[in-house]
C-alpha cells in the first residue's frame, strides 16, 4: 500500500479513489495490480482474521471484495477509461486488476 502511494505522489496524481487522476501510474507496484491498495485492504483484512482465529469470519472476504468492486473499482476504471482510453486499455491488457 505505500508502495502504491509512493508511486502516485511521485507522478503527481490523487490518491483519493473519487478523484479524476492526472497521471495513469503504470510504474512501480503498478506493475503487477491495478489496485495494489485495494490489495492490501484485503491482505490486511485476510490477516487480522487469521491472527485472531476468526476462521467463521473468513467468507466477509469475498464480501468485502465485491463492494470494493461495485463502490470504487469499477468506478475508478471507468474514468481512467475515459481519460485515458488507449493507454488505459493497453494497461489492463497488461496487468491484471487484482494480481
């Protein structure tokens, strides 16, 4: 996750998911996800379930995953498709949204 953020700042875009982006970050983690801080959400969600035995908890992963989908993902893509089109689609071709 800081990794990411380090990226986007060093391009000089927004790391607020309801902003447009100035920059398509294609460098960096970006290389192997397209939301590498939805990512760690998830890796870091996945983690405390394990750490505190929270087994029973474990299918609000896949939950959790569709709402980052349905209310930022799909969202965040869709003005990056508009903005950036070619070099958005030639990106997704490229990498992958999760890993």
């Amino acid at each position: 996750m800081l990794l990411a953020v380090s990226e986007m700042r060093k391009h000089r875009t927004t790391v607020t998911p309801h902003l447009n982006a100035d920059h398509l970050v294609v460098s960096g983690i970006f290389k192997r996800s397209r939301n590498p801080i939805y990512l760690g959400d998830v890796l870091i969600l996945t983690g405390l379930i394990l750490r505190w035995d929270a087994v029973l908890a474990l299918p609000l992963i896949p939950v959790f995953i569709s709402i980052l989908e349905r209310r930022f993902i799909v969202l965040e893509e869709n003005r990056l498709r508009i903005t950036f089109r070619a070099d958005f689609a030639k990106y997704c071709q490229r990498v992958r949204r999760w890993l």
